[in-house]
C-alpha cells in the first residue's frame, strides 16, 4: 500500500513540475515573441538598417544581414541593446559595403589618424592602422581613453573596413608623465632646428610618455632631425628612459 502511495505521491509532482516548466516555457516564448517584435520595429525604423534580420531566443537576439559601414553594424547592435527586456545581442551582421583594397584603406586610415585630435592631444598620441582583406588592426598609445576612441569612431566610420581590431593602449593617468609631455613637447619643438616641425598643426613628431619611458615617433627629414630630437627628449628632466622611433623620410 506504502508503495502505491508512493508512486501516485511521485507522479503528482512530476505532473506538477512538467506543467510548472510548460508554463515556464510558454512564458519564455511569449516573451521572445515580444522582443522580436521590438526589435523588428527598431530596425524598421532606420533606413540603414532595411538589411539586418532579428532572432531571438531566451531573451537573446541574434541579428543577421548586411550593412555598408562598420559603424552601421555597431549602431545596429547599440539600439537592440536598449529594447525592454533584451539580455544580450549575438552580432553576426555583414558588411558589405564598398570595397577598398588594403593598400589604399591602409592610406586613406593613416591620413585621417594623422590629422585626428588636431589642437588638442595630436601631440601625445601615436596610432596607426593596417588592413588585411579589409580587416583593420590599430595599434599604438594615446593619452586618454577619448582620444583612443576618437581614433576609433574615425575607422569605424570608413567605407571599405570590414572589422577593426583595437591593440591601441591608453597610458595611464600621471601628473608626472603629463609634465614630461610638456616639457618634451616645449624642448623639442622650439628647438631653432626643429621648430619648422611646430608650423605643422598635426605635430609631426609624436611624443608617447608610458611610467616615464619618452618614446618619439613619426617621421623627419633627415638623420639630423631625429639625433636632435633624441638628444633634447634625453635632456627632459623625470624622463627615465627615451626611445627615439622617429622615422626618416625616404628622398624621391
């Protein structure tokens, strides 16, 4: 008898949890359903967006299709994240815009990091880019996080970059290391050799302070150019270390 009682006691709760995880289930579904439905309207909504399709399972959305600028595909994603109730967002959106070859992306992206930040920090901030199949790898140091990502908004916003791959360091917050950028800065640009450089807003000369480790880079006219700019970074007072990396212009 114990025994019946047992297994009729044991079916009960199975019945009981089965019908607790249907309910469950049928809730999670309805839900999605909902998401989906925001999501839809979201992409709706944007004329850039007319390609990009939505999924949605347990409250995370997967969005598919295509798009003609990277920035599109990381706006994409930007505005899912807000609608109510979305956990997550899956991007495997395509771009399929315009396509540049690498060496001429790589050159049009090094112009415009070039001039990037002119009048504030173009001084203390060195990166470049370099492209593979429309890749674009960004390396480098800037001196704070908005000048990284002011570099950042100018690639991702280039017809031609597929993806973007961020090695660019941000150096770290040191009244000291700001006062030997200075006091570098000051040295090197008003020195009487070197102070043709300064009429450049872009400062050709770039000055990257890292735990007071000086390190110079861009490109010179002559030999001469950079020897002189070693010797005054070496001249900076609270610099442990200089690294000259400028470059010397090829002679056409």
């Amino acid at each position: 008898m114990r025994k019946i009682v047992r297994i009729v006691s044991l079916s009960i709760l199975l019945g009981i949890a089965g019908c607790a995880l249907a309910t469950q289930n049928t809730s999670a579904s309805r839900n999605d359903a909902a998401i989906r439905a925001t999501v839809t309207r979201t992409l709706a909504s944007k004329q850039e967006f007319q390609k990009v399709q939505a999924s949605v399972e347990d409250g995370i959305v997967t969005l598919t299709g295509s798009v003609d600028l990277y920035q599109q595909k990381l706006d994409t994603a930007k505005n899912v994240r807000k609608a109510q109730d979305v956990q997550g967002v899956r991007n495997l959106i395509a771009v399929r815009g315009k396509d540049v070859p690498d060496a001429a992306l790589t050159g049009q992206l090094d112009r415009k990091l070039y001039y990037d930040r002119m009048g504030y920090d173009i001084a203390f901030n060195f990166v470049t880019a370099s492209a593979e199949n429309g890749v674009v790898t960004l390396n480098g140091e800037a001196r704070t996080e908005f000048d990284r990502d002011s570099a950042l908004a100018l690639v991702d916003a280039t017809p031609g970059v597929k993806d973007v791959v961020n090695n660019v360091k941000v150096a770290p917050a040191s009244m000291s290391d700001d006062q030997i950028r200075v006091s570098a800065m000051r040295a090197i640009y008003r020195d009487p050799v070197l102070s043709r450089y300064a009429i450049d807003p872009a400062r050709p000369i770039r000055i990257v302070v890292d735990h007071g480790t000086l390190s110079l880079y861009g490109t010179v006219t002559d030999t001469m150019d950079k020897d002189i700019a070693g010797m005054r970074a070496a001249q900076v007072f609270g610099a442990f270390a200089v690294k000259n990396n400028l470059e010397v212009a090829k002679k056409s």
